[in-house]
C-alpha cells in the first residue's frame, strides 16, 4: 500500500483511490464484505456503513466515484412511530441504515474504516482530491475532523516508515518500545505495560466488529510463536531477560508451542540463569526443557567453602559405604530452578549451587538423591525409590549395631 504525501495540509478533503470497481451491493448489503485480498483486515461487511453514517452524522460531505460515475451521499427524513428518523441516501435511493449506526463512534474510527479498507485493496490516500479514474473506486470525504484523523493517523496505524527488525510467518517486529500491539498494521489492543518491541502480527486472530483484539490471549500465542521459532539471538535474549516492567516479563507460555523450536532459542534459553529470566512461565519452561536432550548447564567454580563442603560431603557418603567415589561425574552450576537442588540426568550427577547454601548435610543428602537415581533408575516419587532408601535407612541400623537383622 502506498500512501501519498499530503499536497495540501489545509484543505479537509481526504481521498481514497482502490483498484477495481467496489460492486454496489458492498454498500447497500449488510454483513457482505467481498474483497480480492486474502485474509483481509475487513470481514464483517459493516466498516463502510458505519464510515458513510458516522461522517455525514457529524455534517460532512461523502462521495464515492465508481470509475467515472459518482455517487453523493446525503441524508433524508422520515417519520416511524412518531419518531424522526435520519437516514442514508445513495443518491435518490434510500439504503437501509440511518445516521444511528455507529452512534458511539466518533470520527477518528470512521477513517479507520475507510484507511483499513483502502490497505485491504492496495490503493492509496492523500490529502486533497483524487481525480477518479476508470477501473478504480475513489471515495472523497470533506469534515476537519476527518482531516484531523488522516494526519494523526499514525496513532491508529503502523507508521509505513518502520522497517522490519525480525519476522516470521506468525510477527512482524519492530525497534521502539509501546504498548500498542498491531494487526495487519491496525492498532487492536493496548497493554497496560509496554512491550520491549514494536509487534505487528501478521497471523489470523480474532477481532470484534470494532477492530480490537476479541481475545488477547491471541496477542500473546502469536508473540510467542513468532520468538520461539526467530533466529534472531539478540531479539530472543532480550525478551527473555526481559523485567517485569514489560509485557514480555508477564506473558504466560501458551500449553502448545510451535513444531519448530529455533536451536538459536534454545540455545539463548539455555545459556540463562534462573536469576536472569524475570517470567515466571519462562522459567517453568526452561525447567521443562531440561529433561530434553538439549540441556547442558553451565558449570561454576566453587569457593574455598563450598569445595570442602562437596569434599566432607563426598568423603562421608562413602565412609558410609552409601556411593561409590567418582562413578558418575558430578558438575555444580546454577543453571538449575532455585528449588531444584540437583538433577541426574545423562550419567552424571548436577548441583546447584543453592544446596551448598542449604549446609553440608543437605548438600549430601542431595548427591545421594541423585546417585540413587543414576545406580537404580527409579524416578521421585516412586515406591521404589522410597523401597531403596528405606532399605538404605535399615541397613545403616545393622552397621552401627555390628549385626544382621
């Protein structure tokens, strides 16, 4: 779409020039909207009703060229009931809405119509006139208001300036900061918070008969989509460090996630502590993620105290006869959820750091947990691994007492 500069920023005459001849019935029909573009931004059948009622309510002028033949609209009266009522003409001909459709509002949405419906059809608007052509539908309106609305409409659209910062089938995403999420490069929804980047999803979603998002949850599946399955790194670590003075910090992950999952995405998932992701659905996420074959914490360097804890730790499990040393390879790292305090997993045993700050002896108690897992293979939470620290438990009686049960 492309829209024209503003020859004339005095006039109040705003035009719109589409492609093709708009077939009559589009504006005399209720609920048909029949537009050669697939996946419209239009689907109701109503945005051009409302515009001509809304714009000759408020004492403008509208008139609309088909090709070369043009149509004036205008109002007229009637009595029903004892009741004035206005309504719509088309010339002589009387259509059947009145000048109560779209009672509520104002002028700034009854541009929005006509714009959305000039981006539907690939024409073009500007300020001034359009002299009507054949093969084309050109549409003039004349009211300040209208005017006012056509240079502030970068509130209401994505401005055409912007250029493309990461993209997938699902987002267009933009540098700059705002808590305005756009469809097909209408505003829809406004977030009580700010979102990091500019996002125009290009995905289906469901609007109401208003043009605003009728489920945000929607909002939130497609932003998702689109930075699970981006390759964009710097994009993806930023969203998910992201504070919770941002949208991104709170959005919940949706249940079912793309069949692609980027390797850049995992990869940045992987490469964060716990301490750096901020959206608690993020991390519940991560944790999942570590039972995948994509999981490879980062180690850390213990302290001077934290190496004699592991060291009296070690030394005491096997004086105890309970492991036995340097089987299974042990990695402490604090890429672990902070109330996970270890994890068996690929013949090796993990530690967090945070069953070091829980003492010694929950720091053994730990190792054992998950050399159990590694030397039974029973999972937590199951009678059998309950049976072996039970047995462990009685067998520890009999060698304190020198003797069998």
């Amino acid at each position: 779409m492309y829209t024209a500069s503003a020859s004339s920023a005095t006039t109040p005459t705003i035009s719109f020039q589409n492609p093709g001849l708009i077939p009559l019935e589009c504006i005399t029909t209720f609920g048909l909207s029949a537009k050669d573009t697939a996946n419209p931004i239009g689907q109701f059948g109503t945005g051009l009703k409302y515009a001509i009622s809304i714009i000759l309510r408020n004492g403008g002028s509208f008139t609309l060229y088909r090709g070369l033949t043009p149509h004036k609209f205008s109002l007229g009266q009637k009595q029903i009931r004892n009741q004035d009522i206005t309504f719509i003409k088309m010339d002589s001909i009387e259509l059947p809405f009145t000048t109560n459709l779209g009672k509520q509002w104002g002028m700034p949405l009854a541009f929005r119509e006509l714009y959305s419906n000039n981006l539907d059809e690939g024409g073009f608007t500007q300020a001034g006139t359009i002299p009507p052509s054949p093969e084309t539908t050109t549409i003039s309106v004349t009211h300040q208001d209208f005017l006012t609305a056509f240079q502030e409409r970068d509130t209401m659209f994505l401005p055409p300036c912007h250029l493309v910062y990461d993209q997938t089938s699902a987002v267009q995403c933009y540098l700059g900061e705002t808590p305005t999420t756009f469809y097909k490069s209408i505003a829809i929804h406004t977030a009580a918070l700010p979102y990091l980047y500019t996002y125009n999803i290009t995905s289906p979603i469901t609007l109401t008969e208003d043009r605003t998002v009728r489920y945000s949850s929607e909002i939130t599946d497609a932003i998702w989509a689109h930075c699970i399955t981006s390759t964009n790194a710097t994009y993806i670590h930023k969203v998910l460090t992201a504070s919770d003075s941002y949208q991104e910090g709170h959005m919940y992950i949706p249940s079912s996630l793309p069949n692609h999952v980027s390797t850049t995405f995992l990869q940045t998932l992987h490469s964060l502590s716990y301490k750096q992701i901020h959206n608690y659905y993020l991390r519940q996420l991560k944790e999942a993620l570590l039972k995948g074959t994509q999981f490879s914490p980062v180690p850390i360097t213990l302290s001077p105290v934290e190496t004699i804890q592991l060291q009296r730790a070690l030394t005491f499990l096997t004086q105890c006869n309970l492991i036995t040393p340097d089987k299974y390879p042990h990695v402490c790292t604090s890429d672990l959820p902070c109330h996970t305090l270890g994890l068996a997993k690929d013949g090796q045993i993990y530690l967090n750091k945070t069953a070091f700050r829980q003492g010694t002896k929950m720091l053994a108690g730990t190792y054992l947990e998950e050399y159990l897992h590694l030397e039974t293979g029973y999972a937590d939470l199951t009678r059998e691994l309950q049976n072996i620290l039970i047995d462990t438990i009685i067998t520890l009686g009999e060698q304190l007492q020198g003797e069998p049960l």
